[in-house]
C-alpha cells in the first residue's frame, strides 16, 4: 500500500512522454492468443494491469518476455481454457479471455471479472453478442462456462456501445465462419488499434473507429510485429496537471485526434493549447475560469476516464462548472476526497456542480480507483501545503512510475510506504 507525498504549489514546466496505452495493450495481449504462434509488442507501458494479464496468459499456458517497451508472445502452447477466480478478479480487463479463449480452444471456464469500484459493471452485452456468434453460455455459482463448438458470423446490435462487448465480440468473431457485423459498435481509438493488430495477424477487419464493425472469419492467423498507440488518457491528465499547476508542459506521443474534447474544455478555462504531429503543447498562465458543462459520453465525446482529472481543475477554477456522468453511475466517489481538501463540490447522482475556490489546501487523502486517485494527485500539485495521496496501487494500474514524469517537470512529489 505505496503513497504519494506531495507538496504543492509547483508549476510544471518542460516536456514530458507518454507511454503506450492501457486500454490498447490489455485486449491486444488477450488477442495474441488467437495466434498458435509468436507476437512481438513494441511501446508496452510497465504497469500493474499488464503484469495482472501476463500472469493470466501464463498461466493458460504462454511464455512471455517483456523486455524494456517490448513484449514476445509466445502462444503456441495455450493449453489451458480456465481462468481461476484470483487472476479474473484482478481487473476488469480480464474479460477480454472470454472472446479469446474461445477463439483458441473452442471454449472459457471463467468468473466474473474485478476492476474499479466507479459504479454497475455488468457484462450482459458481452455474453449477449457472443451468443449470436453460437456461443453457449452457462452461468452458475459466479462462474461463466462458454462452449463455442461451432462459432459462426452474425450480425449484432449493441444496445449500448460498450468498449469491452465491441472487442470481446470482435475476439471471437475472427476465427469464426462467416461474416460479423456489429452495429451500434463502440468507436474508441483503442478499438482501431485491437482492429490493426489482429489484422496484422491476418484477420479480416474493417469499419473499427466507426459505429458499424465488419469481420469476415478466418481459418487461421500468422505471427506479427505491432506497435501499439500513445495513452490519450494520460496525455490527458498530463494536460489536466499543467492547468492545475498554471504551469507550461509539452505533451510528447500525444495525439491531438484522439483529445479533441478535453482541449477543447481547456481552451474554455483560458489555457492555451498548440498541437502538433505528436505533440500537444499547453500554457496556463491565469487562474482557469469554470466551463459552463461536461457531460461524458462515448467516443468522441467527452471520456469518463478524464472527468475526475478536469474537476480537479475546475474545485480551483473562477465561477461554477457543471459536470455530468453518463457512463458509470458512481464515479464522483473521489470527490468527498477533494471536499476534504477544501473544494466546494455538490454531487447529486450524475450530477456534480463545482463551485471553484480560490486555492484547496493540503491534506491525507485516500485513492478508491485509478482516475479518481490521480485526480487527488493533481489537486495535490496545485494545492497549498502536503498532500499525501494513500492507495498509490490503484493509480499505478494505469501510469508508469507517475512519480518520476511528474517529476522530471518540477513537481515535488515522492512515492513513500
Ligand atoms: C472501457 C475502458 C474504461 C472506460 C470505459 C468507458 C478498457 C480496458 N476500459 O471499459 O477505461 O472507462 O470503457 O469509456 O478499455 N455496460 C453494460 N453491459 C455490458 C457492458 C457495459 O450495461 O455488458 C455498460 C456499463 O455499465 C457502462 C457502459 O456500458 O455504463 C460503458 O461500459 P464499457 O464501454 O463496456 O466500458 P468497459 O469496456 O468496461
């Protein structure tokens, strides 16, 4: 159980990397199994959620080399088609096994996969797509068994554009007979990323990145060499930081595409945002004035997984900002954590209203899940006096050595036990 200690009122300043991304490698990794060969991963970032699926792929019988940003695959020994109870319940990516097992080996023994605590994480849709592929599905006791004797192709509407259902399906679909549609399909970057990888495997893929997903079965997949896309979501707390900190940051392996919504609300607050190939650029000068709303919603709209980072700005912002949930409905738990550090902060269900302070102030704080933790680490920059941030283990499931970035820039932040 780490902590970060850290003493506030830092400007950040200088230039800074991001890593590959979380939401990418955690289903590619899961993907590498379809192939009864070897996948080299380049840009991997080091972090808790990838070391969790590398013992599961282990486990089911794969040897793994992770060698500095690079991870070898070796899957042609997945002899294994059950995942214990321990292993799901270390995140909630785990799920991806569900499509890829049965891909593999024509069936998956698993149980219901863990994660953040940020509200109801059902996976109806999952299990109700890969039904239409054929799938048999037994649920019983927290465990789910899935025969897929004979998967075929099909065509799927999503009642919601879940991320994980869109990719769990397209798992499964790419061995399978015939042809899968998937309406109404999630359109994440992190989708078109698992699209090119497995069709860099020779999987037949096309329409990732839009609402209508096409993949035409294949007998059989080759071995592959990918390199997987920077972390927008870190970019984005990069960014969320600076402004916090009115501080000046250059965001290197950003992609402004993929951050079009959070610019946006930070050119609202008055900073200042250059983009470039790669790059993003941010200067915060002034104190950031309240944005009129936020509302998440799927890609490309604003991400859920940003909106604890930018409501740390906004507790320091002029005037009163509005935000709202729509993808989980318990994800402003952190906030009672800002309050705590003087924030004026209101949360009714999905609703937020943050009427901005002229400065919080230092505190202990505790970090329940992994955005919501990093956003006390960013009111911790900008806040007057020591903040010390307990249940580092959540945030480090999805930033590799947050301390030492953050560093590098000026922050005064240390990693204490
Ligand atoms: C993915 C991301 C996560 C991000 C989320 C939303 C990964 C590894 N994780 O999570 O970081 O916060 O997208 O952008 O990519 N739902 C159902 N039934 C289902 C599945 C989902 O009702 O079977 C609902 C969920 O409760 C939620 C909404 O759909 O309200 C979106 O969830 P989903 O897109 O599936 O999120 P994840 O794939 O879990």
């Amino acid at each position: 159980m780490g902590k970060f200690k850290i003493n506030g009122g830092k400007r950040l300043y200088g230039e800074v990397e991001v890593h590959g991304a979380k939401n990418s490698i955690l289903p590619i990794l899961a993907a590498t199994i379809l192939n009864e060969g070897v996948s080299v991963i380049h840009n991997c970032p080091r972090l808790k959620d990838v070391d969790s699926m590398i013992e599961i792929l282990e486990h089911i019988g794969c040897k793994i080399d992770f060698n500095g940003r690079d991870i070898v695959v070796d899957a042609r020994d997945v002899k294994d088609s059950e995942i214990p109870d321990n292993l799901m319940r270390t995140m909630r990516s785990s799920i991806f096994l569900m499509g890829a097992l049965i891909a593999r080996n024509k069936k998956a023994f698993i149980s219901f996969p863990g994660g953040c605590d940020i509200g109801h994480r059902p996976i109806d849709l999952h299990l109700k797509g890969l039904k239409k592929l054929g799938v048999e599905i037994e649920e019983s006791y927290g465990y789910i068994r899935c025969k897929g004797v004979r998967v075929r192709g099909n065509e799927i509407h999503l009642d919601l554009p879940s991320v994980g259902a869109t990719e769990n399906i397209m798992l499964a679909a790419t061995l399978a007979d015939g042809i899968t549609v998937i309406r109404n399909a999630a359109k994440e970057p992190e989708i078109e990323d698992l699209q090119n990888f497995l069709n860099s495997m020779g999987a037949r893929i096309t329409g990732a990145g839009t609402n209508t997903i096409v993949i035409e079965g294949v007998k059989k997949l080759h071995d592959t060499e990918y390199t997987i896309i920077p972390d927008r979501i870190v970019a984005g707390t990069y960014l969320c930081a600076a402004a916090m900190t009115r501080g000046e940051l250059t965001i290197v392996k950003a992609l402004k595409e993929h951050l079009e919504p959070l610019i946006s609300k930070l050119k609202e607050t008055g900073c200042e945002l250059k983009t470039g190939n790669d790059y993003i650029k941010i200067t915060c000068n002034k104190r950031p004035k309240a944005v009129d709303m936020i509302v998440t919603l799927p890609y490309p709209g604003f991400p859920t997984d940003l909106q604890p980072q930018i409501v740390s700005v906004l507790s320091i912002a002029e005037g009163t900002s509005i935000v709202t949930e729509t993808i989980f409905d318990n994800r402003f738990k952190y906030t009672e954590e800002l309050v705590r550090m003087g924030a004026d902060i209101k949360v009714e269900g999905r609703v937020a209203v943050i009427r901005g302070v002229d400065k919080i102030t230092g505190a202990k704080v505790l970090a329940k899940d992994l955005r919501g933790g990093v956003a006390l680490v960013i009111a911790g920059l900008g806040a007057e006096g020591t903040t010390v941030v307990e249940g580092a283990e959540h945030i480090d499931r999805g930033y590799e050595s947050l301390e030492k970035a953050l560093k590098s820039v000026g922050a005064d932040i240390v990693r204490i036990m």
